[in-house]
C-alpha cells in the first residue's frame, strides 16, 4: 500500500535531549513538510522540501533541523534548542509543492519528560 | 486579519440536517483551495479538492467565490460519522511556505 510512515507513534524527550522522528513515503513524491500542531490549534509549518538534498524554513523553524538525503525520507530532528516542543508533529507529502493536494501521515506526539 | 478564517464551532446539529461551513481567505492570488476532515488525535485527510466552478462529491459540496474570496462546504442528510473537524486549505500555485492551513470548524452530530 502507497503510503506516508511516520514513526514513533509517541516520543519522550528529556531535558536537553535532541530527538529525530522519522517520514518515510512510498508515493513517489517530489515535495515533503513537517508541520506542528497544537491543542485547538492550526498546522504551522516548520519545513519543506521540494527537492532532494535541498530544504527551505517555514514558518517556525527555529530549533528544529530536516535533512533529505534521499526521496523517501524527511526526518525531523527537534533539537534542545526548542523549549516548548510538547506537539503533535505530522509529516506531509505531495507530488509538486504548488497547487497539489498534501498526504499526511498518522503523526508522532511528543512530550517532555 | 489572519490569512484564513474559519468559524470554530461547534457546529450542533442533528442526524440527517444539512449543514455548511464558509472559509474566508486574504491573499487573492490564491489560486487552490482544498478541504480536509481532521479525527479527535488524528491526521488531517484530504476530503475535497475545491474548483472554481464548484464540486461535488457525494454528500458534499464545496463551491468557490473569488470575488468575496471564500469557500464553502455543504454537508447534507449528515451521518453520525461526519462529527469532526474541517479544515479549509489556501493555496497559490508556486510557494509552499505559502498553503495556509485554517484552523478548522469542529462538526458534532448528534442522533
């Protein structure tokens, strides 16, 4: 089955701990994001990829990394430098970036320890 | 002004009513428009895309006007199964960085 997986389902982090959770997509897509979202709240987005080995900062970048090294895969690494990083964090994919529809995995919530 | 607008809800309704949902959006070089359906602790999953000469799908309609730049989104005969959150989706064609997501509008029905 075609698909986007993201893993850990839950995730624990300690204070001062960087922690990388995993998208992995079978859907032949070009472009890949990571989002965040909050209680009650709206999607935010932390970055895109359009492209292999390039990525672009989205709205609230800071303290998160990504690296795309290969089609497939868009790990999010939440760094100690996020200090609120308690969040449901969903991974996106989509065949172009521009007026394309966006495939969302079954996300990962994190939570400090 | 927020780039997208959504009434929050809840929307109440009985089994079986006709209910709609309207999304106003700011930037009017937006050019795709979606609408998804979010489950309590889920992932957002793609309901509708929204066409400039109005789709429909089913139950569900979803219509565009982009002289008063809002979407729509008409659920009829509602079941049990359509209690969730409905998120509107702005888009231009070029930018990423740029699809804005609502907040959504919480849907209840009850029987």
């Amino acid at each position: 089955d075609g698909g986007i997986t993201q893993s850990p389902k839950y995730l624990f982090r300690k204070e001062g701990q960087n922690v990388t959770l995993s998208c992995e997509q079978n859907l032949n897509h070009d472009a890949m994001y990571w989002y965040r979202q909050d209680p009650g709240q709206g999607l935010r987005l932390i970055y895109y990829s359009q492209i292999v080995n390039d990525f672009q900062k989205g709205d609230i970048a800071e303290g998160y990394s990504v690296s795309r090294e290969k089609k497939e895969s868009f790990p999010l690494t939440v760094t100690s430098a996020q200090k609120n990083p308690t969040a449901f964090y969903l991974c996106a994919s989509s065949m172009g970036t521009g007026g394309q529809p966006q495939h969302f995995g079954d996300g990962t919530r994190l939570s400090i320890l | 002004r927020k780039e997208v607008e959504q009434d929050p809800g809840p929307f109440n309704v009985p089994e079986g009513a006709t209910v709609a949902f309207n999304c106003t959006y700011s930037n009017s070089a937006s050019q795709s428009f979606f609408w998804y359906r979010q489950d309590c602790r889920k992932e957002p999953k793609l309901l509708m895309s929204v066409y400039s000469s109005g789709n429909e799908d089913g139950r569900f309609t979803a219509q565009l006007n982009r002289a008063s730049q809002y979407i729509s989104l008409l659920i009829r005969d509602s079941k049990l199964s359509d209690s969730a959150t409905y998120l509107c989706v702005v888009s231009p064609y070029s930018s990423a960085s740029k699809i804005i997501f609502g907040s959504g509008t919480r849907l209840s029905i009850r029987p």
